[in-house]
C-alpha cells in the first residue's frame, strides 16, 4: 500500500500497523502548519495513551533506565484495588531533545542503545525535536502523545535530556511523572532547585550501586516532609539501570500512582488542568502568529515611521495595531 | 520640594537634578502598569540619549571596566571627521541583572566598587532587575534609557552581567556594544557560540596583564576574517580595569565607534530596526497580556469543558476564543 500525504489516511494506516505512516504523522506534529493541526484535530477525538515523563539532570541515566523500563512496561499496567489494569501491547516512546533544533547528535547516539528493541514491532522509539511547531515542544508533544494514542498505543514513555524550563515543562505534562537522579550529596538539592520536586510523583535513585544513596533519600524524604503530600507521597526507588535491578518495582511504583490517580479522579482532573493551560498556550502561539504577520505589514511600517519620528511611543502604537 | 507621583512633575524634579525623583521614575519603569507606560509615553517623546552596552561572561571584570568607563566617559565625545562630539556633563549607568528578580545578591556588591562615584552629582548609577514589566528586561531598558535621555543624560552605560540570551539582547539593544572577554585559549570561542560575535561592535581584553593576549586576538581575528565587515570592522582594546590600563583607548574606540555610525547615517538606521523589533515585543506583550485575562473567563472555560468532552481540539477552540 502506497504511503499517503492525508492525515486521516495515514492515521488508519498507522493503525494497521504501518510503521512509516506513524513516523510521517509525528514528522507533520513536529513541523507545525496546517497538515499538523490537522493531525491534532483527528487525533484529539480519540481516548489519550497513558503517559510517563521521564526527567532529570544530564548524565543520571535516563536513557538506560527507559531502555530497561520498555521490557517492564510491556508487562502491562496490573489491576490494583479495583482499578482497571492496562493491557500493554505496544509501548511508545517519544525521546524529546529541545537543545537540538534539528534531530541528531548525543540523542541519536543514545538511541543506539535502544537497539535491542528496534526489530521488536510492539515498540515504538522515536526523537523529536522541534522543528516549526508553533508553540514549540510545549504544544508539540501532547499532540504527538495524542497521536501515539490514537493509532492504539495504550502507553507512552516520555524521556526528556535535559532539565530546563522546556524539559520540566514537558516531563510534567505527563500522566505521571518520574524525576531521575544520583546517589550523592547535594544531588536532591539541586533537584529542588530545578523545580523538581513540584513535578515528581516518583523518585528514581538510579546508579544506587553507589556510594549515598542513603544521604539522597534523607535529603529528599526531609524535602518531602516540608511539601504538601497528603495525597500522594512520592515515593522513592533505588534502580541501577545497567543490570536492570530496581525496574520492576519502578514499573509498579508507576502502576501504584497510576491506579491511585484513577481511584481517586485525579486523573480526568489533572488533565483537565492540563487542558486549560495549553489552551492558553495556543492562543498565545496563534496570536504570536498574528503578530508575525502584522510584522512587516503596511500598517506596522507605518507606525514604525511614527515611532522612528517621535510622534507616537511603542505603547499607544502597539494599542493602534492590535 | 515634596517628591510628586505624577510622572511629568517627576520628570521635571528630575531634570531639575533630583535623584530621588529619577530613582522614582525607574522603579515605575521596572514595575510596569499603567504608570511605567505613561512615564515611557512622556519620555518618548524626548531625544534618547547615546547608548554604550558593555556585555561578557561573568568574571570578565566588567563592572570594574564599567566604573572606570565612568571616568572616561565624563570627558565626552570629541569631534570626529566633521561628526560633532557630545559633552557628557553627565554619564548614567544601568546594570541589569535579570537573573535577579529582585535587586539585590551580587550586584549590589559590584555597586559597592562604584562608591567611588557616590557623592559626584554628574554620574548616577542604578541596578535594574524587572519586577512586573510586560515584556520583561527586553522592553523595560530601552524604556529606562529613554528616561535617563528625557531627564538630560547625554550618555548611558549598559552593563549586563551574564551571557544569556536576555543579557545579550539587552547588550545589543545599545547604539554601540561593547564584548568584554579575558585572555585564554578558547574564550573568544566561548563568546562565538554565545552568540556575542554578531552583536560586538567593540572587543576588549580584559585583564590583559595575563597570558593568553596573543591568541585570544588571533583566535577573534581569524573569526572577524570569516565575518562581514565592510563597514565596521570590531577593533579589540586591551585593558587591565583595576589599574586602568587601556580606558582611555577603549573610550576613544567608541567615540570612533559613534562618529563612525553618524557619518554612514547608520544610527538612525539601527534605531529604526530597534524600534520596529521593539514595536513587535510590545504588541507580543500586549496580546499575552489580553490571553491572560480571557484565561479565566467564562469563555475559556466553556471551551476548556468542551476540549475534555473532546468535543472539540485545542487548536479550533483556541480560534474560536481569538
């Protein structure tokens, strides 16, 4: 079957089972304009996949640890106090890099190492990164979630490289949200200091094989004691990556907050908050937009020349544009 | 005189030489509102005064350079080729910490170095971080600068105190711009990949009793032989700032500098495209503003409640809320 340019054409094409149709719809999320909102309008009207973020400071080892935690997801979400469990048939994961304007370099070299799953067809890798999409990563990758959902991902695993703005920012627009660090004093600290601590349902002390794991854990459970965590205390898993030790306790973990956002409706909630903000978000992207288009304008030059003459201020002639 | 709330009384106490109305002005401008726009709307209308913006990493001594600057700043501009000079009466200083929503920390230990100047009534000096300005640093300086202009400073020092993207914009935003770097392998790589290369019209070596002169300058020579520079080409100072080594020299190259940007009709030039950027960061500011104020309303969350029913995707609802 030919590969088609049309986004509904391409998502049932993905949903058969099509591999470079789901890669030419993330490219189209990825590029922003018209051929992506439509994908986003299509994909927005079915049920969203269930999401984990994946963040924390360079080098902790992120890239091993979603590697290893692929095999453990595939095991599917069990029930849990009455919750409905997942069945995981296929698993997604987004790698996000918003450093590289372009996809390539270090990402890609860590994606290497996800080869053991690349023959595997239950398993979805891929970089993004943006590359046009107005709103940038922030607005890129809930639709590229949504499009992993619609095409019948049941799961998806977002890892981010970094931990700046944009990275947290993304690592908490998950379902939930796993916040990766070292053994080590001051590890926690530093963490905090990101804005980490905000975002973690779950702790991950990865490298545990380390000396300090127990100086990480009392810092963050004295964090921990100062936040408000009457509902959900993160709690905190010792994982070394590398031999694959802690991954089925991180994956129940998971599968604890899970099914704990579900019993008690958080879950519709905080998507529901999740909604609203990046709405804001794309209205503020679509009149960005408009500003770009007025730039350059017959109108905007005109009032340039005021400016430039000293008869009007930047105040009043932007009130005279808008 | 009683200090007045009214920013065309305070601009008059101002000019009239009172910095404690001047300090008065600046924090409206910093705070934003209603009040920072009437007192950039008053000022506008004044010529704004000739800008030198001194940018660099940290630890490059800048703020020593800075305060020496003074010193030779306050001997104005000479006539250059026909270009008439200024008489600087008065020299301003503004440094800009964004890092700091507040002021205070750091800076305020540099300022303590510029006591110096404390008791002279011909240079003011001010730290400025933003604390509400639509639009942040990017949009409150050039207003702070005009301000300085409107009250009778012929000439304005800018010196930020990172290398990040907003310090860098801020820097550039100067009718003339001062790179500072010290010497060492790799340091003018360093400002390169900062993006400090485009927007240098002035290189200085600080700290040049060090070792590293020669290459530092031969690595910025070989990067300005790649560059365009036909009408300018960056001239590089050497300065030692702590014993005063080179300011002469450093002021004079600004004083060619501007001469230069005179006789080629390039400082209107460069105001104008100042002005329409500015222009665009205004009506940006402005339209985030309104966003803010439908995010909230009955509107927005009519629509939040129909994107959660999915009856309707982000980008469609955020039309029809624009």
């Amino acid at each position: 079957m030919a590969l088609s340019r049309q986004p509904d054409e391409l998502i049932e094409q993905a949903r058969q089972g099509s591999r470079t149709a789901l890669a030419r719809l993330l490219t189209m999320v990825e590029r922003g304009g018209s051929e992506s909102e439509a994908v986003a309008s299509l994909s927005y009207l079915e049920s969203p996949p269930y999401s984990v973020g994946l963040t924390g400071a360079p080098g902790a080892g992120k890239s091993t640890l979603t590697d290893r935690l692929i095999t453990a997801a595939r095991t599917g979400f069990p029930e849990i106090d009455g919750v409905a469990g997942l069945e995981n048939d296929q698993v997604a994961v987004l790698a996000i890099d918003p450093s590289s304007p372009f996809t390539g370099g270090a990402i890609l070299g860590d994606r290497i190492r996800m080869q053991e799953h690349a023959t595997d067809p239950t398993i979805f890798i891929r970089s993004m990164a943006t590359r046009g999409h107005l709103g940038g990563l922030s607005l890129a990758v809930p639709d590229a979630i949504r499009v992993l959902g619609a095409i019948g991902m049941p799961t998806v695993l977002v890892e981010t490289v970094g931990v700046g703005q944009m990275e947290v920012e993304v690592a908490s627009a998950a379902d939930t949200t796993v916040v990766v660090m070292n053994p080590g004093w001051g590890d926690a600290m530093q963490a905090n200091k990101a804005g980490l601590l905000e975002i973690a349902d779950i702790f991950v002390i990865n490298k545990a094989d380390r000396p300090g794991v127990r100086e990480t854990r009392r810092d963050l459970e004295q964090m921990l004691d100062l936040s408000n965590t009457d509902d959900w205390r993160p709690p905190i898993v010792e994982t070394i990556a590398h031999d694959g030790t802690g991954l089925d306790e991180m994956w129940a973990t998971i599968a604890q907050h899970r099914a704990s956002l579900i019993a008690r409706h958080e879950l519709e909630a905080r998507r529901a908050r999740r909604l609203a903000e990046e709405l804001r978000r794309v209205v503020a992207a679509q009149l960005a937009d408009q500003v770009e288009k007025v730039a350059g304008g017959e109108a905007f030059n005109a009032q340039v020349e005021a400016l430039v003459a000293r008869r009007i201020d930047p105040y009043r002639a932007a009130k005279a544009l808008i």
